[in-house]
C-alpha cells in the first residue's frame, strides 16, 4: 500500500507534501486551461476519479500482508496533466469515507501517486506522438503498459523515499529497509497494473480515442 | 434350699440380666459415639458436592486487517504496541497469522490506547478500547457499511460533474441569447 497513514512522517515532509500538491494542482489546471475549458474535462475527470477510489478496494495479498490497486498509470494516461487533481481528490475521497491513508498525509500521498501518473502520461503520448500509423496500436499498447507499471513502481519508490526522508529528519532508523519491502511487495502489481493500462488503453483507442489524453491534441 | 438356689438362678439370672442389657447399652453408646466420628468424617465428603463460583475477566482480542471489497485481508505479524490510561507502554507484541493479538487487561486500567504497524512500512492504526464503556466494537467506521461509503463517493463525484456540466449549460445559454441579441 502506497497510501502513508497520519503519525508516520514526520511534519516537514507532511508540509512539503501539501506545498508540492497545490503547486502541482495549481500548474495543472493553468495548463488544461491553455486547452481546453475545465468545465468540459470535468465529466471525465470524475469519472476517473471514481475509478481510482474503488481500485483501493481491490486488495491483492502478498506474503504477510497485502497490496491494493492503485490505476494512477491509467489516470494519468486517461486524464493527462488533470490527472494529478483527479487523484488529489480521490485521495480526499478514500480518506474521509474508507479511512484509507491519513487526511494529514493527503498532500505527500497526492505527490507519491500523481507524479507517476504525469510520468506515465508522459512517456506515453511522446511514444505515441511518434507514432501516426494506426498499425502501431499494439506498440502503443505496449509502451502504455510499461508506463502504467512504471507509475506503479514509481508509486512505491516516492512513498519509501517519503519514509526515509522522514527516518533522515528524525534520525531514526524504522524505515531504512521501506524502499526493498515496498518495491518487493508491489513487484507483482507493477505487472498486473501493466496488463490493465494497456487493455484500457487498447480498448479505448479503438472504442473511444477522444477519451484518451494522449490521443487528443490537447494537453 | 431349693428355692433360694432358684432365687439365686433368679438374681443371677437378672444380674446376667442386667449386665446384658448393662453391656447392651453400653454398646449402644459406643456404637452411637463410633457414629457422630463417622459423620464428622463424612462432613469431608459433603463438602466436596459445594459448588465453587469464580470469576476472571478474559483476555482482550485485538483485530487488525487491511479493509477492502471481497474480504478483509488479516494484518499478520504486525507489531503491536499497548499504552495504558496514562501513556505508559503496557505490552508489545505481534499479531498471528490471522491477524489477531491477546492480551490481559492490567487489573484498574480501564482504558488503553491500541497501535497497530502493518509490516508494510508507512501503515499503522490505532483505536483507544474503553471497558468501563461495556462491550465496546471500536470500528465505529463500520457502522455506515462499505457500499454506502462507495456510493456517497461516487456521489460527490457525480456532484462534481454535474455543478461543471451546469455551468458548461449556462454559459451555452447565455452565449445563445448574447448571440441572439
């Protein structure tokens, strides 16, 4: 699990985690606007969002504990730099109605999975920008994957990066093995979110393009 | 002299007489006293059919489990640690495999603070358990169940889309009639 609980970090980290989302969020929405009007993007962003809270749901156990999932490669590839609000909000979301994550630790939550989520928007629309041949699909669907994946992997290091800066500033060493285990724990959800970015993607070019983020001429 | 030997069979006879009936309650009395000592013996084996009522205030079971749709996973060999009313570390230990911990309450503590670390870094819960407060179930969160809580997500976010696609509507409509005039 990628959602850090209230009392864990340590109060700078937990500050720095909310200067970070609001400056993100604010970027995110001055850049969407140089594309398109918020209030139009605003249907799909809750419709993603709500995919993104009910995929918490989703437990996956492994060893001693469990993993759940976590679909901000989907997100970002879907939403595109509205992304991260998106999981800004269903974060808010999971918080306040499952208790999931702590509603202090909302703001370093937000950065540990939409930043991966920009990551894998990212790398999926350059990889598709090079690409105009519609034969390419299952290249695309292959690099979605990837980054779908990657966002996850990415996911788990930020949030042990977060525990380590947090046993640095306190000068203690419970977190100092956080990132092997988390990497280790989600290596399986890095492949199985990979299967599922890329069928949502697939699916989605030939069913709906304008949905994706990456297949639109916008941002 | 025949008579006086019959009355001397007669005064022997009673004298047998007597020391028989003399002997017989003696008898009787010692039988009677062997028996108040068999009874006082037998008050040990009465006693034993008294019932014994006891009481001891059972161990308390701390539950933990990551919550999720299709069940809930147990939190297994996390770390437990138990504070006491005044902050004091009571008892540590770990959960077993299904996620459960037992321990006895300190006689006069009433109230105890429960932290949980799941043995995935960056988790733990905690939850304050009160006896004095008679059966307590501490996941109050539960009380409005899972699929309410999925739905009023899913309202908000309907919410959400709605207040955008009203303004989007209202700009239209506004952008028709400035059209029109």
């Amino acid at each position: 699990m990628v959602h850090i609980s209230d009392g864990v970090l340590s109060p700078e980290v937990v500050v720095a985690g909310w200067i970070l989302s609001a400056g993100i969020i604010a970027f995110s929405f001055w850049w969407s606007s140089r594309y398109t009007e918020l209030a139009d993007e605003m249907p799909r962003l809750s419709l993603m969002t709500a995919a993104f809270f009910v995929a918490s749901l989703i437990h996956i156990p492994v060893g001693p504990s469990s993993v759940h999932l976590i679909l901000n490669g989907v997100v970002g590839i879907v939403l595109g730099v509205l992304s991260f609000p998106s999981i800004f909000i269903g974060l808010v979301l999971q918080a306040f109605l499952f208790q999931h994550g702590g509603i202090s630790t909302i703001g370093i939550n937000t950065v540990n999975m939409g930043i991966p989520a920009l990551v894998a928007y990212g790398i999926s629309k350059i990889v598709k920008g090079r690409l105009h041949n519609a034969e390419k699909e299952s290249l695309i669907a292959v690099i979605s994957g990837l980054s779908g994946g990657i966002a996850v992997a990415l996911a788990a290091l930020l949030t042990s990066v977060s525990l380590i800066m947090t046993d640095l500033i306190k000068g203690s060493p419970t977190y100092h093995d956080a990132a092997i285990i988390l990497l280790a724990a989600h290596a399986p959800l890095v492949v199985i979110e990979a299967i599922i970015t890329g069928s949502v993607v697939v699916f989605l070019l030939q069913v709906k393009p304008e949905l994706l983020a990456i297949a639109r001429a916008t941002a | 002299m025949g008579e006086m030997r019959e009355r001397e069979k007669g005064r022997g006879a009673r004298e047998k007489k007597k020391k028989r009936s003399g002997e017989r309650r003696e008898m009787g009395r010692g039988c009677v006293i062997v028996f108040m000592f068999f009874l006082l013996f037998c008050f040990g084996i009465a006693s034993a059919h008294r019932i014994y009522v006891v009481h001891r205030i059972a161990d308390i079971e701390v539950y933990a489990y990551f919550g999720g749709v299709g069940g809930e996973t147990p939190c297994r060999y996390a770390d437990v640690e138990v504070y006491d009313d005044r902050g004091n570390l009571y008892v540590t230990g770990k959960t077993d495999e299904n996620g459960k911990f037992r321990f006895s309450p300190e006689t006069g503590v009433k109230t105890y603070k429960i932290v949980v670390k799941a043995n995935l870094p960056g988790h733990q819960a905690e939850t304050l358990l009160n006896l004095s407060g008679g059966y307590s179930d501490s996941s109050a969160e539960g009380a409005i169940g899972l699929p309410m809580r999925i739905l009023a997500g899913f309202g908000y976010l309907t919410g959400i889309a709605g207040i955008a696609m009203l303004y989007k509507s209202r700009k239209a409509t506004k952008a028709a009639r400035h059209g029109d005039n």
